[in-house]
C-alpha cells in the first residue's frame, strides 16, 4: 500500500479494541483440568469445565495473580473488589448456557498503554478495563453435515482488555495491539500466539467527519488474527462506512468478519445490547477479593515492560534507540542480550553496543521464535566471548563471522575454537609491513599522490591490504603500518 493509502480525507476513523488473550496457566480457571493445546478433543474436561449440574467452581488463584500482573502492566488500578457474572446466551460450544466473565465490577481499571506508530506520533492510549473470564469449547466441523464440540478449551481462563475508543487510524490500531501482545509476552502471562488464538482481536470501528465531537454508529470486525490484518480489515471497513455515509445512507451498529481473500467485510449479526446477555452475579462464586497487600506483592515482582526495557538498554548500556527496539521484540531475545551483556562485565570485555550489532547481524536470522519460546543456536556466553576476541584485536569482524558459524550447536568456547580452525588476525608488524610496501610498490601513482596530500588514499592502500589478506588483517595495525611505510618511501 502507498504512503496515502490511510488518507481518509475529511472523515476521521475511530477505532477502540477488545482483545482477549489466554493466561498461561497449567489449568483452567475454575478446575483442576489442564489447558493444554493439540490433544485429542475432550481430553481435558470435568463436571466443572462440562457445566454438569451440581459442579462448583473453584477459582484458580495462579490466573488472578496472572490478571493482576496484566492490569499493574497496563498502568491500570485493581479494583479490590470485583464480581463473577454469568453471561448468558446459547451456543454449541458453551455447555453450560453462560460464560463466567467479569462485567459491573472488573478486576482492574483505567490503564494506558504508549502507541508509537510508525510514520506516526507516540502517544498514551486509554485502556477501559481489564476482567477476568472463561473461554468456549470450539466447534469442529466435520465430513458432511456433522459438528462436534471439542471442550478442551471451554473453561480456559483469559483476560479481556478492553480499549478506549481512542485509536484514530489502522496503523495506530496494529501499532496498539502489537505493544500490547508484547507487554503480555513480557511479563509472561500470554505467550502472544495469534494463530492458535491464544491472543485475540475484536476491533471496533466508527467514522465521523473531521471536528465532530459525538462518535458515529460503530461495527465491530470479529476475530482479526494477524497483525496485519487488523490494519487491512479496519481500512476496508472504514472505506465502507464511508461510501455509505457519503450516499446519505445510514447503518445499524453491529458485527462483522473480514474475508481477507476478498479484501470484503460482512456481516455476521446485529450487535447483541447487553440486555440480552442478562448479566448477573454468579450466585457460586464470591467476590474476589485483591487486597491491597496482595496487590503491592504482585507489584514488587512485576517484570519490566518491554518499553521500560528498551529505555534502560538506552540509557544504561548505550545502545541506540534502533537496536534496544529490536532486542526488545522478544524476551528471550531481550534476556538473551542481556546475559550477554553481563558475560561481559567479567574478566573478558566486550562493549554492549557490539554484543548488540553481532545479535542483529547474525544471531537473530538464525534464531526460532515460537511462542514465548525462543531457539539460538549459540549460548549469550559464547557470542559475549566472541565480540572481546574482536575488540582485543584477535580476530576480525571477518573471521568473528565464520567462526560463529562453527559454534552453532556446539558447546565450544571461541577462544578454543580460534586455534583449532587457524583463525587470528595477522597483526604480525614484519608481515603486515612486507605487504604494505608490495602494494605501495605495485600503486606508485596513487602513493605519490597520497604524499602530495591526498590522505584519503590511505583508505584505498587499506583496503587493499584487507583484501590481499581476506579480511584477516587488523585494519587499525593495518592502516598505521600502511602510513609509515608511505611516508617513509617519499623518495
Ligand atoms: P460492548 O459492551 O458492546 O462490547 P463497549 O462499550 O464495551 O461495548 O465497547 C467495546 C469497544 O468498542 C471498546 O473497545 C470501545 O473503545 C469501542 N467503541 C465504543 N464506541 C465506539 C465507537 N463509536 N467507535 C469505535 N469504537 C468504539
Ligand atoms: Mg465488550
Ligand atoms: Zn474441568
């Protein structure tokens, strides 16, 4: 798409999300059965997740630390107070005709979260709420006519984090819930997962003309998957709204899915009021209760968020705003570097800057991220020992690169591996000498015109000797010879 391709002239998008993401727990929110993914269908089921009658509910306390670390991320106030309601309504895949969610009295409150979208200005979005809720089975449509219900998942605890309706473009809607997937990923109680659907986006959209104060009629897009999509969906759907508005036509509020094929929105229902949910309190469950205790140990064991990271890669270790960005894409990534990092305040140094330039050139390609899970092929110690035989002038940036090729999967140390493989840099003065004044020999025009003044030729001489020894010469020694030896043969 061009650089105008979300120019939507006097109309102005708003766009506020809903995301749902699963928390990482072993198992469900109100029973013993494990929440495992991939196994066979309804494995992992009980009176309780089956909503047999008589079956209670026992809330797990791992998910409710888990919500409040999301809530204390996302700047919010836990509430310590909140309610279980039941969600009413039928559906196949929710046996027990409700969905325990949270709906008047939410965990946690009023959060905000920094968008900094590209081409964009950063800026601090509002977030609504956060609750507590169970998942739905899932229905699974078979050869022929045939359904069936697999409820491995029903009963699978998820947080919803509910948007203001403050996002004004697709690409700040994409920029919010990547940042948001990210602070989940961070402090570990997602592993941000769009395709098994362990993270998921509803995103609400309505247009107004530009200056309006009051929002126009809103559609909300289900089940937006992908991180680009969520830009592509809003901007045909925004286009859509606009076309009919334009014609003087009006719409109902109501929900949508996005054929990505067909680049189309369409329609799935007319947005259910919550009337028809006829919330009320889960007579089973009591409140649950976060005292302000409970909530200032969660907060003294909250891990960084990714942008808190990324500002004390920058202002502690130096690196610049780029690099502290990309490490902090992952956290395995990031703890990766880190360790690094400190590897490197030991005996053997090795400048933070330059673990990071060495992981964003060659680590990073062949790095497998799945999940919260991240695969290298080489140890922090070995990449952090690697970068301080090049800065202590043993091998070059050259060699540094084949012989991280050697490492991968093995357990080796560099140092090690630098004498098995016959890698050093030649910092030998006679030898280094003995080539500068073949080249000075073999390049009299251009070392005259270096002694006539033009010193920027001692780059050209350098590059030479670079290349008559692969890359294997230490291009600072290298240079000081090549300047001795020119000045010397003036005449
Ligand atoms: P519901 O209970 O129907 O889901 P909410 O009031 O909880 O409705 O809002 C759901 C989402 O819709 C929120 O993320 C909010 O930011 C967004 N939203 C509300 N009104 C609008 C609007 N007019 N245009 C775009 N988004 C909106
Ligand atoms: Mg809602
Ligand atoms: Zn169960």
């Amino acid at each position: 798409m061009g650089p105008s391709a979300f120019d939507y002239g006097d109309w102005e998008p708003v766009i506020g999300l809903e995301i749902h993401a699963q928390l990482l727990t072993r198992t469900k929110l109100f029973c013993g059965c494990a929440t495992s993914f991939g196994d066979p269908p309804n494995s992992h089921c009980c009176p309780v997740c089956l909503g047999l009658p008589g079956a209670l509910p026992v809330l797990n306390a791992a998910a409710v630390e888990m919500a409040v670390t999301a809530g204390l991320a996302l700047g919010c106030q836990i509430n310590h107070r909140s309610i279980f309601a039941r969600k009413n309504y039928f559906y196949p895949d929710l046996p027990k005709g409700y969905q325990i969610s949270q709906y008047e009295e939410p965990l946690a409150v009023r959060g905000h979260l920094r968008i900094e979208p590209e081409g964009g200005e950063p800026r601090e979005v509002g977030i609504t709420r956060v609750h507590m809720e169970e998942d739905a089975g899932k229905n699974v449509h078979g050869l022929g006519s045939d359904s069936m219900v697999d409820l491995n998942r029903a009963g699978t605890p998820l947080i919803e984090i509910v948007g203001e309706p403050d996002l004004r473009s697709p690409p700040e809607a994409r920029d919010y819930m990547k940042r948001l997937r990210d602070v989940l990923l961070f402090i570990g109680v997602n592993d941000g997962n769009l395709e098994q659907g362990s993270f998921r986006c509803d995103a609400n959209v309505s247009v107004r003309r530009r200056g309006d104060e009051t929002f126009g009629t809103r559609v909300e897009m289900k089940n937006i998957n992908s991180f680009r999509f969520v830009e592509e969906a809003l901007d045909v759907e925004i286009r859509r709204q606009i076309r009919l508005l334009e014609r003087g036509e009006t719409f109902v509020q109501q929900t949508r899915g996005y054929n990505a094929d067909k680049r189309e929105s369409y329609p799935l229902r007319e947005k259910e009021g919550d009337e028809g949910y006829r919330y009320f309190p889960d007579p089973d469950l009591p409140p649950l209760d976060c005292d302000e205790a409970f909530v200032a140990q969660v907060r003294s064991r909250l891990p960084e968020t990714p942008a808190q990271k990324r500002a004390r890669f920058v202002a502690e270790l130096g690196l610049g705003d780029y690099a502290a960005g990309v490490l902090c894409g992952h956290p395995r990534v990031a703890s990766f570097f880190e360790e690094a990092a400190l590897w490197a305040m030991g005996p053997r140094r090795a400048t933070p800057t330059k673990i990071a330039n060495f992981i964003l050139s060659e680590v990073l390609r062949d790095t497998t991220i799945d999940g919260l899970d991240a695969r290298f092929t080489t140890t922090p110690a070995q990449i952090a020992e690697l970068v301080a035989l090049i800065e202590e002038g043993v091998i070059s940036g050259k060699q540094a690169k084949s012989l991280y090729q050697s490492l991968a999967g093995t357990d080796q140390s560099p140092s090690s591996l630098v004498e098995a493989l016959g890698l050093s840099v030649i910092a030998d003065e006679g030898t280094l000498e003995a080539l500068a004044r073949e080249l000075v020999d073999k390049n009299p025009k251009q070392a005259e015109s270096y002694r006539a003044g033009k010193k920027a030729l001692l780059g050209f001489f350098v590059g030479q000797l670079m290349k008559a020894t692969s890359g294997n010469a230490d291009p600072k020694r290298a240079s000081q010879i090549l300047e001795r030896v020119l000045e010397q043969d003036g005449g």
